[in-house]
C-alpha cells in the first residue's frame, strides 16, 4: 500500500523494498515476497525501518524486544531470531546484515506509514486515509503483543503518525484547493470525527449536490459526538452554517443537547489571534500559528484544549477550571511581534503575560520557538497558580489532580522534609485513585534521587527496582504521555539498563519536544548514557525555549556541560544552579579543577563539604572519605573515563584535604 514514492522531506524514495505496515504485515524486496511468519521477525523489519539510517545496535533490538529478560538471555534470543529471519527472507537474505555490534538494512526500505506524509506533503490525500477510519490502529497491528518494551514505542508512533497526518489535513484544508477539500475533509473527519472544520466542508459538499439531508446528517453525528464525549455542541460558526441550511424548505430539526456533568480538569481556551496591520502573507502565517499553537498545547497531559466560542455555560466552564489564551500580533517598526496574555476565565484575573519577537525571515524556526515558549510558560504559569490557590487546603480535601501537582511541586524542592511529605501524597494518590499514572511516577521519582535529597543515603537497589516496576505501571496506564515514558527512562537508567534508558528517553521526546523540563532531564540522562551530541543539541535547545529556566534546569545543564568536557559552560551553568541541589558546588569544584582554577575549585568543594556535613543522613561520619564515596555512587554515569573525570576533578580541588567536621 506504498502511497506514493516521496518521502515526507521531499525526497524521490527507492522502493526496491517495501514494506506494508497497515493491516496486513507484507514485505516486498525487488520484485519477491518473502513470508516473514514470526512476529518478531516482523518487528525486527519494522524497528530497521523506522531507525535513523535504517541501522541498530544489537542491545537496542534485544532491549525492544526481550525487555524483561536478562542481557545475556535477551542477546542469545536476538541472534536466534536474526537467524529465523533470515531463513524466512530465502532468496531477499541479503536485506539483513549484521556484525557483532549493530544490525542494519543493505537496502533502503520504504515504509507505508511515513509516506503517507510524503504524499500529503506533495498534495496528494492518498485512499488509505480516505477509506480506513481506523487506520493508525492498524499500523502493525498483528505485531502487537510481542513485548512490553514494543508496545510501548507501537503506541507512540501511531500517535506521532496520527499527530502529523492531522497536521497536514489541515494544511490542505487552509490552503483551500477545491480538488481537494471533500477527501482532505473526510481523511481529516476519519482520524478526528469531532474536527468542525472537516465536518463544515463535508456539509457544503452535500449542500453543493443538493443533499440537504446528508448535510445534516453530518451535523448530527457531530451534535452527538460531542454532546456524548464531552458534553458540550459545535462551536458558533458551525452552527450558523446549519442555521442557514434549516432555512431552505428542506430542512429539518436539530435535536437539543442535554446539559451533562463536567470532569474537573483543566480546560484552555484559544481565543482568536488579533491582527494588526498585517499583509496577507502574514495573516495567513499567523492563522497558521494558531493552529499549530493548539496542537502544540494538546501535546501536555495537564490540559484539554477548546477553540474560545464554544457554547457552555459559565458555570460549566468554572467547573472545568478554565483559563483563556489571547494573542495579539502585530508590526511595529517593520518587526512582527506576538503578544500572549493567559488569564482566569470568568473573574478575568490575569496570570501572566509575554512579549515575543518574531523573525519573519527565518519563519519555521521562529514559530517552533514561539510556540514552545508559550506552552512551556502554560505549563509553569498555570501549575504555580493552581499551587498557590489550594496552598491552605488539608491535602486530603484536594481533587486527585491538586494532590498530584501538590507533592509534585514538594519534590522540585529537592529537601528532605518536602520528600517525605511528598512520598505521602503520592502513596496515598495511589491507593485512592489506582489508574493515575503520574502517583506512581511521583513514587518512582523519589526512589530514584533520595540519594541525592538525603546526602549520606546510598543507592538501595530493592528501591530502584521498585521505582522501576513503578514506572513501567505508569506507562501501561498511560502509554501517550511523555512523563511516565521520562520516568521509566530514569528508572532504567538508575539500573543500568542504558539501551532502555535510551530508547525511552527518546520516546518521551517524540511525545512532547515543547516542554523544557522533558528537553533538559532527557539531555541530562542521554549525557549520562554517554550520548553526548544528542545531549548538547536537546539541552541547547531548552535554553532557547526557557528563557533562562529554573535553578535546577541549570543544574542539570551543569552535568550536561561537564560530561561533553566543556567546562568553562559547566561553571556557568552551576553558578545559574547555586542553591538547588546539594551536589552542585562538588561539579563546579570538578570543572574549576579540571580548568586548572584551583583556588576557586577549592573554594567550591569546601563550600560543597559544609552543606553535605549540616545535612548527612549516612550511617557513618561524614568525614571527606564517606563523603567521597556517597558522591561518586550517586551518579549512573555510563562511560568510565567520564566517571574518572568527575572523580579525579573533585579530588583535584581538594576534597580529601579537608579537615573531617
């Protein structure tokens, strides 16, 4: 069912082998096709194609698909089943080759799926996506099932696919090319039957044939939709259009919508962009803007996300406590700006505000970046003011969502005392409200750094094991949110299992790659995993989207900086730290060392030594000797030269010289 042959670049593909992944697995290798019967053989040829250059290491495959075997156990398995696939390929054998490290394919292989994007790209809405409403939960559906570890990279790329897909329907939408509006509508209406834009073209085609009961026909599906799913109807525009169709002799009745009971979560409103002396060109980017900037906010589990004019009542709207987004663009001294104002809705209190320049010449990156500013601002803006709304409130008296962001804004403290009650709520969300997957990522969180929270505690690996089965609950609760796939990369990594680590880092950041908090700590944790490059680019990036960031955003900068041996960065960043974690001034003392700055690295590491000393927790006395060992344990640094560097720089500066407390 290869779509087209371009890829979703742009690029002319070879399609010597292909490769259908919707319904029916079927593999095509110049002309032959081979019966791959095992379905692990058949995840081997899916994982291959989708991987950067087509290529893997052998841990990588044997942590996708053995997750819960040992590696010995899981790397016996792997080259068992790379001999049952090449036996299944016969005369294609050549597709798969392989050496002791890595496993990679000898031809490009052209999978369905991204072409699809390929082909929307060129402007083409190719059948599958107009005759298969359930298309994205076919992609390798007769695989599912083969392990954990697959299944959840499974769940994220239909999701990534159906979130592109989308992206581009809607392009072809806005664009308004009339031989494509009615398939565009209806590909659009089959992944998203509640999209009012899809369902309002689809009712002008009907109205365009002189279908007037099929045109309300869809009105109604779209009525019942929404009133069963989220108890709410079509927005203003929409239902004028039906008002005007209920004028002509042929109309008939719209049925009335039964108010229902509104969930307690989160609900931002998108009101229209105000433009000001904008041309064309910069109207239509900024329309664009809007839309890419609500599927950018849908992308956070924290919220839902509503086009403004929707018709609930006030006292709806309070209920699902609703805040408003307003933007103004506009020029000023032949520069366009974009200002966002979030604000209460209902009391109309304004929470905060942000002033963005944009540079029309380099448009695509300056709109990614406005849009990551604003909702990683969201993210922030709207927890503390959630926070600091229900701070006199018994914890118990909370809704389970308060709660959670209640302990979870106790942990960002890194302090012992904040821990402990933190662990409390967390523990008590669990037993509470067992299918809330962020209470057990808030458990697993806390097994995984007390070390560094209560200095002198050294790692329990029974409590990184727990952390971990923790966490992989979490993912089985929640396989589409990016946290819970953060924390089981932490909860890998805290063991040792770096390839899952890796793979899951990488997970999180297909979810959400607009918050900074997943940016940083995935760069911090594929730094550890010695994957420096991709380390620098994500923590580059965050800077960029942070404005700044948070004291502990800095910190994890620091270790970032001082991994990829630039020090002078690691000695910034840690002064942007100062005061977030205990372990920061013993890596500013490493890097000043390793800088050749000794007086300054002594300074830093006897500052270090006093604050480890007022606040051990270790069994034994804090003498430079324990407090050395607790430290260099705390880090799960893949690389042993790294882990040298770190250990000989604190040395350097003069730990073991100082005077025992």
């Amino acid at each position: 069912m290869i779509p087209s042959g371009t890829a979703a670049d742009g690029r002319p593909v070879d399609v010597r082998a292909t490769l259908d992944s919707f319904g029916t697995f079927r593999l095509a290798v110049s002309g032959t096709t081979p019966s791959i019967r095992s379905r692990k053989s058949r995840a081997i040829l899916a994982y291959l194609a989708l991987a950067p250059h087509q290529r893997l290491r052998r841990t990588q495959l044997a942590g996708l698909l053995w997750s819960e075997a040992t590696d010995h156990d899981a790397r016996v398995s792997l080259r068992q089943q790379l001999a049952t696939l090449k036996r299944e390929l016969g005369g294609a054998s050549h597709l798969v080759l392989s050496d002791r490290d890595e496993v990679w394919l000898s031809l490009p292989l052209a999978m369905d799926a991204p072409l699809l994007i390929g082909a929307l790209k060129a402007g083409d809405v190719p059948e599958a996506l107009v005759d298969r409403p359930d298309l994205f939960d076919s992609f390798l559906g007769d695989i599912e099932g083969v392990d954990p570890a697959f299944d959840y990279w499974l769940v994220v790329q239909r999701e990534s696919y159906r979130s592109a897909v989308l992206h581009e329907l809607r392009q072809l939408l806005a664009a308004g090319r009339a031989d494509l509006q009615e398939r565009a509508a209806i590909a659009l209406r089959n992944i998203d039957p509640t999209n009012e834009e899809a369902c309002r073209t689809l009712m002008r085609a009907s109205m365009a044939q002189g279908d007037v009961a099929g045109a309300l026909r869809l009105y109604n599906e779209l009525w019942s939709l929404l009133d069963r799913d989220f108890d709410m109807e079509p927005g203003p525009e929409t239902q004028a259009y039906v008002a005007q169709i209920k004028s002509t002799p042929l109309g008939m009745p719209v049925p009335a919508i039964a108010p229902g009971p509104v969930e307690g979560h989160i609900l931002i409103l998108v009101n229209a962009f105000d433009q000001e002396e904008l041309t064309g060109e910069q109207q239509r980017r900024v329309n664009g803007l809007r839309h890419e900037l609500i599927g950018a906010l849908t992308r956070f589990r924290d919220w839902s996300v509503r086009e403004a004019g929707r018709s609930l009542d006030v006292d709806e709207f309070r209920q699902r406590k609703t805040y408003e987004i307003s933007v103004l663009a506009a020029q000023e001294a032949g520069e366009l700006y974009i200002s966002v104002i979030l604000q209460r809705f209902g009391d109309g209190t304004y929470l905060w505000s942000q002033r963005i320049p944009v540079q029309l010449e380099r448009w695509v990156t300056a709109k990614r970046d406005v849009i990551r500013r604003i909702a990683s601002s969201l993210q922030v803006h709207l927890s503390a003011e959630r926070v600091a709304r229900t701070a006199g409130l018994a914890d118990q008296t909370l809704d389970i969502h308060d709660r959670w962001l209640r302990g979870n804004s106790l942990i960002a403290h890194w302090q012992p005392q904040s821990e402990r009650r933190a662990e409390g709520i967390f523990r008590s969300l669990i037993a509470d409200a067992p299918g809330f997957p962020l209470a057990y990522v808030g458990v697993a969180q806390i097994l995984t750094t007390r070390h560094h929270i209560f200095p002198g505690t050294r790692r329990d690996r029974s409590a990184e094991l727990e952390a971990l089965a923790l966490a992989k609950t979490a993912v089985k609760l929640d396989p589409r949110d990016s946290r819970t796939h953060l924390c089981l990369a932490w909860s890998h990594l805290m063991v040792e299992n770096y390839e899952q680590a890796m793979f899951s880092y990488e997970l999180a950041l297909q979810l959400n790659e607009n918050d900074p908090w997943t940016l940083t700590s995935c760069a911090q944790g594929l730094s550890y995993c010695d994957q420096k490059q991709r380390a620098r680019q994500l923590a580059d990036r965050a800077i960029d989207v942070a404005l700044g960031g948070a004291p502990m955003h800095w910190g994890y900068q620091m270790c970032i900086r001082f991994l990829e041996e630039d020090y002078r960065a690691a000695v910034n960043a840690a002064d942007q730290a100062e005061g977030s974690a205990f372990f920061v001034p013993a890596w500013k003392a490493a890097a000043l060392s390793q800088l050749g700055e000794t007086g300054p690295a002594r300074a830093a590491v006897a500052q270090f030594y006093r604050q480890i000393v007022a606040n051990w927790h270790g069994t034994e006395r804090a003498t430079p000797v324990a407090v050395h060992r607790w430290f260099i344990d705390c880090f799960p640094i893949r690389r042993p030269a790294d882990r040298d560097r770190l250990e000989h720089g604190v040395l350097g500066a003069g730990l073991l010289d100082l005077e025992t407390a």
